[in-house]
C-alpha cells in the first residue's frame, strides 16, 4: 500500500492511498477491499501524530512553555535574550539557502532563539529559480496554497494560505532576498524570523 500525501496541514480525511494484491479471484479481491480498509485506518491516526512528534522533537528546546518559564523566573534563573545569537553574515557556498533568526524583544516568556540553516541544489538556472521563489502565481506550485509576493523591497508576503505573514526585506535580483515574517497565532510582538535565500552559483 501506498499513500499518495502526508502533510503536517492533512485532516485523517485527506489521505490517499493506492494498493494492489498478487492474484485474482473473488478471495483476492474480497481480500483487497478488507485490507486496503484496515490498513488505511491504521496509518491515518500514524500520520496524524507525525507533526506532533517532529515539534517535540525538533522545536522543544525553541520555545519554552509559560509553567517552565515561570518556575525559572521564580528559581532566579536567567532566561535567554530572544536575540542573544548573533545572525551569521557569511553566504553558504550550495547554490541556495535559507536561515531563520529571531528578531523579538524579550518578553516575560521563555523564549529561546536559533539560527537554521537549510541547504540544497536544484538543477535550474538562478532565473528559474528566482521565479519560483518570488512569483506569487509559481510559489503555490510548491506550497500548495494560495501565495502572496513580489520581490520589491516593502512588499507584503502571505505563504501557505496565510499562515506565514511578513514583508520583504532585502533583494538582490536572482542572487539573494531577506524576508520576516511570523505566524498569525505567535504572540504578537514576540518573536519575528528573519529568512535569507541566496543563490550562490548557476548551473
């Protein structure tokens, strides 16, 4: 069997899947339905939790929850600054990147901050992949959701269907741009990423 999808954003409803069994007959395909049925009930609560456990996992140590923050406020210990590390200026040598800082202010939260850097080379020419980057009719192609850009300096970005709202900060025509943005349900004035992608050499 094979699911077709797996997003973090997919209701139990949403998946697909495909299967096929060796043989033929009325067994075989009595057999088909039955565990085509029980095995797609079984993946989709497996699916559903896979979010989860990547947050847990990966973004436990980013942000704090309000019982931990007050338990160190109450011990005396120190909170970390949301902007006590520094943002890296060097440019990655692949030939695009992104890396994420947080620009907020410290609050009475616990609120950690880290510098993420992603890498990849894509077989495309830095025109090709500008576009996908910036072109608000393109960039639901890979985010699957409506898309709002334009590589100008000021300009209002939405990606996956609002909930990634910020503006463009810096743009280098197919060489680099620098956008902020946040979540609609982060706390307001909180905590801001910085993302920077660079295309660094054409193909």
């Amino acid at each position: 069997m094979i699911a077709l999808e797996v997003a973090h954003d997919m209701d139990e409803d949403d998946y697909r899947f495909e299967a096929s069994v060796s043989g033929s007959g009325k067994e075989a395909d009595a057999f088909y339905l039955t565990a085509k049925r029980a095995l797609a009930d079984k993946l989709r609560p497996k699916f559903q939790q896979f979010p989860k456990d990547m947050i847990a996992t990966h973004g436990k140590d980013l942000i704090a929850d309000a019982e931990a923050a007050s338990s160190a406020e109450n011990s005396g210990a120190n909170t970390p600054s949301s902007s006590s590390t520094p943002a890296s200026s060097s440019a990655p040598k692949t030939t695009s990147s992104s890396s994420a800082k947080s620009s907020s202010k410290p609050s009475s939260s616990s609120i950690s901050t880290a510098i993420v850097r992603a890498t990849g080379e894509f077989q495309a020419d830095a025109a090709t992949l500008w576009d996908f980057l910036t072109n608000a009719d393109k960039l639901p192609m890979w985010t699957r959701n409506p898309a709002k850009m334009a590589p100008q300096v000021g300009a209002d970005m939405e990606l996956f269907g609002g909930n990634i709202k910020g503006k463009v900060q810096t743009v280098e025509a197919r060489k680099k741009i620098v956008t902020s943005w946040r979540a609609p349900t982060w706390p307001e004035g909180e905590l801001t990423l910085l993302s920077h992608y660079r295309v660094s050499r054409e193909i």
